[in-house]
C-alpha cells in the first residue's frame, strides 16, 4: 500500500480521546512511520532528487500564491509526495505546518477543498487576473487571459467542497 492510501486509512477512524477534526493524530505520525524504512531504501542520490524538487515545489507554491498563473495548491501537493517517498520528516512537518498542513490534511483524508478555502480561491483568481488583464496591452494576450481565468474557475468549481458543520 502506498504510503498516501496508508496515510489516508490511519486518518480515517479515530481512536478513543482522538478528534475528528483536522488536527494531527497519533495514527497520522504512526502512518509515516514505514516510510522512513521505505524511504531509507531509497538510493541517497533518489532522495536527495526528491527532497530538492519538494522544497522547489513549496518555493513555487509561494510565489504562486500572488500569480494568478502559477497555481500553489498542485505544487504543495507534489511537495507532500515528493517528501512522503524521501524523508517522512520534512512530510511530518508539512502536514504540521500551522497554515498548510490542514489544507494537506483535508486533501489527503477527503479529497476535498473547503468551502471557504475556495472562495479565497474565486476572489483571489478573478482580482488576479481582472488587474492582469487591465495592465497588459494586446487583445489577443487579454483573452487569453480571460480565458485562462474562466478555465480556473471551471477547475475550481469542480473540485468537491467539503462540507461545513
């Protein structure tokens, strides 16, 4: 079983004194646990590959976080995988990152974005891009700009939201 699907079913029943929140639990630290033996079997030079291209990924997300072209949520998502398959650590710290890791978490146990999350989401793209569109001169890159928002929203929209007690 892949270390993700074991991550995801350690989450899903919770033990007694546990919550059903999104917050961290044993079972989740005790997921990873195998990794690090998986993980270490990894030749260094593999490691090593995909501890560089997560922690470029986490860099891509935050500059993405203000481009309206550059996506964040894909890139933290490689991240996590890049980190789960080269050292459990640094996914540990990911998932227990104050700002990151409930979104990592949620994704993981539900494959789902909240509600709220995507209306930052909505307002973010369409102010993004609405001052992208205004400040660049061309018709054609303008609608291509549009375009690239409407087809934004469209993936947004058809992500599953989570629902909200």
């Amino acid at each position: 079983m892949s270390a993700s699907k074991r991550l995801v079913a350690a989450t899903d029943e919770p033990t007694s004194g546990q919550s059903t929140a999104h917050e961290p639990s044993g079972a989740l630290l005790q997921a990873t646990e195998p990794d690090s033996v998986e993980a270490s079997k990894r030749p260094v030079v593999v490691r090593g590959f995909l501890k560089l291209i997560g922690w470029g990924s986490i860099g891509l997300a935050f500059i993405g976080i203000p481009l309206p072209l550059l996506p964040t949520t894909p890139f933290l998502l490689l991240a996590a995988a890049c980190f789960v398959r080269s050292s459990p650590e640094l996914h540990q710290r990911l998932l227990q990152h104050p700002k990151l890791g409930p979104f990592l978490r949620q994704w993981q146990k539900e494959r789902s974005v909240s509600r709220a999350a995507k209306h930052r989401a909505y307002a973010v793209v369409v102010i993004s891009f609405t001052i992208s569109i205004l400040a660049v001169e061309g018709a054609l890159l303008r609608a291509g700009l549009g375009l690239g928002a409407v087809a934004l929203l469209v993936f947004l929209a058809s992500l599953r939201t989570t629902r909200e007690d």
